[in-house]
C-alpha cells in the first residue's frame, strides 16, 4: 500500500508539473509581448520628442518689427534684390542710400542676414523711390 501512496504521489507531482510549465509558457510568451511592445513604445515616444525638438528649433525667433503706424514691414531677400535692379543701382550705391556697407547689402541679398528694424524703415523709403529719386538722393550724398 505504502507502494501505490508513493507511486500516486509522483504521478499527482508529475501532472502538475506538467500543467504548471504551460501555464507559465502562455505567461513567458504574453511577458515577452509586452516587453517588446514597450520597447516599440520607447522607440516611438523618442521619436516624437526628437520631431518636437526639431520643431521647436525652427520656429521663428521673433515678430516682425513694427512700425509707427502699426503696420508691419517685411523683408525677403529677392524682393530687396528685385527693387535695386529696378530702380538700376549698384549694391554699393543702394548701401550709400541705406547707410551700411556693400558687403551688407549682398549678404541680405543671399539671405545670409535680415536688416534691423531701422534699416527696414530706410528700405521701405527707398521702396517708394523711382529711378530718378534715387538718383537724386544719391547725387545729395
């Protein structure tokens, strides 16, 4: 009898061994799912703080200045390239007109730098110039 109690014994060991290992193979699997689902998640969340960061940096720094008036002036690049071609100068003569140096003018020209608000202000009389204007403002300085 003392036979059967032990033989009854390991086979009750051995099934529950058995249930045991497949229930923690379903909790193995399910645990390495979600590891792998929060390092994605990791992935993810860095990305979006990288794409934040990034937008971050290329907002602009400041408003444009404004005037007096209230209204705002602008500045592009082509458009000051634009106005000294039409009205026929040289960027040493529109920088005589303005009050900076050649070498400032070609600079706002590529874009490689913006004119003060001052400047802007200078730019926009200039704007209102003909040729002949600036011809005879250049011939005054």
């Amino acid at each position: 009898m003392a036979n059967f109690a032990s033989l009854l014994k390991t086979e009750i060991s051995r099934i529950a061994r058995k249930e045991i290992r497949a229930e923690t193979e379903i909790l193995k699997k399910a645990s390495a799912q979600y590891r792998s689902d929060i390092a994605d998640l990791k992935r993810r969340l860095a990305e979006q703080e990288r794409l934040i960061a990034r937008l971050r940096n290329s907002r602009p720094a400041a408003a444009p200045d404004k005037t007096e008036e209230g209204s705002q002036l602008r500045f592009r690049a082509n458009g000051f390239a634009s106005l000294r071609k039409k009205l026929g100068l040289s960027a040493a003569d529109m920088g005589k007109l303005l009050g900076v140096s050649l070498q400032t003018i070609y600079h706002w020209e590529k874009g490689q730098s913006k004119p003060r608000a001052s400047q802007l202000q200078g730019i926009a009389e200039v704007r209102k110039l003909g040729k002949r204007g600036a011809a005879a403002r250049l011939a005054e300085a």
